[in-house]
C-alpha cells in the first residue's frame, strides 16, 4: 500500500541507486522518462541531484513547471522503463502507449506513476548553470510515499516479493536486480 | 585481473549505482573513506558527481591534491566498507586497521584499493561553489580499470562470481547486493 512517509526520511528510497522515473507536467502536457543518474545530494530537507538530458521533452516541462516527480520502478516495470526510456513525448504519448496509469496527489502537479514502489514530489533549485554545463538538476522533496510492502521507516525491506524488486542499470537495456539485503552491524 | 579501460567506457562500472571507495593522497598522507553518492554524469570524457562531508579526512585531501580515485568494492570487502566509512583518517590509519593493500598507478597520486573491481583515477574540476553548497565535486577520468571476471567492455557480466557481487548501500550498515541481470533487449 502506499503510504506517506517523512521529508527526513525521502532520501532512502534513492539511497541504493536505482534506476528511476521522471515524471513532469505544465500547461496541460504531462511526460515521464527514464533516470539512472539520480543520487541523494542530502538528508532534511531531502535533496536529490538529477540528470536530465537537454533534448528531453520531460526536461522543458520541468524547466517550465520547476517542479517534478522523481519514482523508484520495479523489476515488473522493466518494458515500461524501456519504453518511456528510449521513447519522446515529443510524438508519443507515453500513457497510452505504455499503458501507464497516473496517481494524482493534492498539490502535486506532475503524475505519480502507478505500480512504483517509492515517490518525492520535489522542486527544483535555482541552479540555472548546473543545467546548462551537466545536465544537472538539484530537486528538493516537498513530500515522498512508499509502498510499504518493499521500503519500511524509508528503507529497503529484508523481505521483498521477487515482483516488486528494485532494479539499477547496467547500460543498454540490461538491468541489475536487487539481491540479498546484508548488514554489518548486530 | 584487473586491466584498463578505454575511458570513453569508464562510467559503466558506475551506472548501477554501487556504493564506491574514496582514495585520495595528498604530501605524504593517505586515506580512503567509504562514499555511496556517486553518480556518473558524462559519457566522454568520463564524468562522476560525488559528494565528499565537509568534515572528512580524504575531503581535505582531495581539496588539496585536486585528484582522487573512485573505486568499487565488493560484497567481500562489506567490513572494510564499513570500517573506512565509519572512522577518520585524523585518528586512525586505516590502511593498516583495516588491512588494506594499496595498488600504485605511474602517474596517479593516490592509491588503489586492492580488491575492488573498478577503479576510475580523476581529477576535480573547479567547482568551488558546489562542493561550498552542496559538498559536491565534478571528478573528470583521467585513467581507468577493471577487474575482468566482473566487468566485461566496461558493463556487468551476465554472470559474476558471488563473492565478487558489488553492493548498494541502503542505509546505517544495511547494504544490499547485485542479483540477476536482466535484459530487455534480445
């Protein structure tokens, strides 16, 4: 089920590095894209930096909105991922043709993304050099959910149902699976 | 065996969001500290953002030799990682707490952890407002390396020896390692 959870605990659902889904709205259009390089860049208020090619659709619509919806897919998601990855929305609706069912959230522009396990609606910085020298984005969350099957506190779950794994990309439509969670201390 | 890479293949190692090593050296002083937000941020030449504490030995280092190497360790080595992640070069040699063996590289300052499986040597760029704002730095390869039995052209093998897993830190000593790959393209 996904629940609300803390601004001071958004960060942990990106911790681990997995690959992610932009989702970005203005003026009525709405688009969401494919995200490998989205890190945790601090912890309350949770911030995330976030790569956005300059070509993208979903990049003038977060430049005009200043504002985004960052998600955390699963392993079932992996032909959408790929879809809405190697897709624009430029000429392809993206909804429809991934069949992709939008979550509405009070105060959130953007869509969340059905079938995610982990979401920070968040806006973005006044970094204007950042995006034009990298690409880079720094988003601050302005609240965050979880499904709490797979994150609990914010965390990934010892125990997760093989269906709704995370994943991290390899490159080129070859993903890494979440394995065995190992802790270190007692 | 480790071997180079081309670099225009060094930011595979890095795409699937492992947690990494920092290595800096810096006047006769080394240290290596334990670092999970680090992200690549360009293709060719290779970029990586990574975020060093303000407060930390190797941050200094790195400060003051403007290079590092950034490396990735594996399941193996998870209390090495913790161990380096949760002391201070000030107060301890962790080199010798730890155990760690040192590789040397003609040409680059500081060391290279031995064990790991990628290795990116790279130089900051000057990026003085960032790391002041957000403890971020924009490292530019300069020299890279594999161990071949993980990485192959630079990506993840299908199939990896278990003890040679990367890992992906969740959070407080809770790390979860690589499973199956996936591929969505046939």
């Amino acid at each position: 089920m996904r629940v609300p959870i803390p601004l001071a605990k958004a960060w942990r659902p990106f911790n681990h590095g997995p690959v992610t889904l932009i989702s970005a709205a203005h003026d009525g259009v709405e688009n969401v894209m494919a995200a490998a390089w989205v890190t945790p860049l601090d912890f309350d208020p949770p911030k995330l930096s976030v790569v956005i090619a300059a070509d993208t659709h979903t990049r003038s619509l977060v430049e005009a909105s200043r504002e985004l919806v960052v998600q955390v897919p699963t392993v079932s998601m992996l032909d959408l991922i790929e879809g809405v990855g190697s897709t624009s929305g430029r000429d392809t609706d993206k909804w429809s043709t991934f069949g992709i069912a939008r979550l509405r959230e009070p105060g959130v522009a953007a869509p969340l993304v059905d079938g995610c396990v982990a979401w920070m609606a968040a806006r973005v910085l006044d970094e204007p050099d950042l995006a034009a020298r990298y690409d880079l984005f720094v988003v601050e969350g302005t609240a965050a959910w979880v499904d709490d099957r797979v994150f609990t506190d914010g965390r990934l779950r010892d125990a997760i149902p093989d269906a709704l794994r995370t994943v991290h990309h390899v490159a080129g439509g070859v993903y890494v699976v979440d394995g065995a969670i190992v802790r270190t201390r007692v």
